[in-house]
C-alpha cells in the first residue's frame, strides 16, 4: 500500500515535471513566433521599399534611355565634340560624355543590384513565413501534449484521492469491527464476571 502511495506520487511529479517542460516549449514557441513575425513584417517593409525605389529608378533610366536615344537622332556624339570651339571644350565635352556613360551604366547596375536584392528578400520572407507555420504546427503540437498531460495528471490524483478514500473508509470500518467485536466479547464475559463475583 504504501509502495502504491509513492508509486502514484512520484507518477504525479513525472507529470507535472512534463507539464512544466510542455509550458517552457510552448512559451519559447510563442516567443519564436513573435520574433518571425517581426522579422517578416521588416522584411515587408524593406521590399516595399525597394519596390518603389526601383519602379522610380526604372523609369528614370527608361526616361534617360529615350533622352540618349532622341539626342543620338539629331546630333551624334561626333558632331557635338566637332562642334566645340577649342580643344579644352572638345575635351570637358569628351569627359562628360564619358561620365555620362558612367552614370547610366551605374543606374543600370542599380537596377540589376536592387532587382537581386529584392529577389532575395522575397525569398527570405517565404522562408520565414514557411518557418513560421511549422513552428505553429509545433506549439499546437506542444500545447495537445499539455492537455494530455494535465489530463493524467489528474487522472492520477483522481486515482491517488480515490485510493486514500478508500483505504481510510476501509480502516475505518476495520476499526469498527474491532470494536464491535471486542464490545461482544466483553459483553459476552460480563454476565460470567458478575455471576463469579457474587
């Protein structure tokens, strides 16, 4: 009986033990969501963001694309350096030509570097969006082992109650028998004891 007892006790702290860890998992979840969800939404407003810097940025090459076209049309770039009065103006236009080149050169690489850019976010937030469902899936997981602990755990006190209950009640009993039983025979040996003493 009492092997029982420390049986069921030590099964009830074996539970509550798992219970406790099934609180922690299910808190550090919670806490790995949150952080997700900022995450994403960070990285949401860093592709819109960068979305609107590149819709500006394309149209601005587009604009400077048609410009460089139209001015090819009417005046090549042979004609505008040959138009220069001296050769220092033929060589500033010559640099600016040069570094006009440059910046539309560069403006294309933004656009290729932002486009990647962009790409690899939208990327990163799939995975966090997909890391974010299984970590989820694992709290809803966490939180069904919870209930069913918590579950035996009062299975067994029910089960713990039920047995002290019982044992008492049985002990109790007991003892009235024992009572009842040496009551009959001290009532069977006083008629005897007052028939020898007179």
């Amino acid at each position: 009986n009492k092997s029982e007892k420390t049986s069921v006790i030590s099964k009830i702290e074996e539970v509550d033990f798992k219970i406790n860890i099934s609180k922690k998992l299910v808190q550090i979840n919670n806490e790995q969501a949150n952080l997700l969800n900022r995450e994403i939404k960070e990285n949401e407003q860093k592709i819109n963001i960068l979305e609107k810097d590149l819709s500006v940025k394309k149209k601005n090459y587009a604009d400077m694309v048609v410009k460089s076209y139209k001015n090819r049309a009417s005046d090549s770039k042979l004609m505008f350096l040959f138009s220069s009065e001296n050769f220092q103006q033929a060589y500033k236009r010559y640099n600016y030509m040069k570094q006009y080149e440059r910046y539309q050169k560069k403006q294309a690489d933004t656009i290729v570097s932002k486009t990647e850019k962009l790409a690899i976010l939208n990327e990163t937030l799939i995975l966090k969006k997909e890391d974010k469902i299984e970590l989820i899936k694992e709290n809803k997981k966490a939180q069904k082992t919870l209930v069913a602990e918590k579950n035996k755990q009062q299975e067994l006190a029910n089960y713990s109650y039920n047995n002290v209950l019982n044992s008492t009640q049985k002990a109790i009993e007991d003892e009235k028998k024992t009572n009842i039983s040496t009551k009959d025979k001290y009532n069977d040996y006083l008629p005897a004891y007052s028939v020898a003493m007179t």
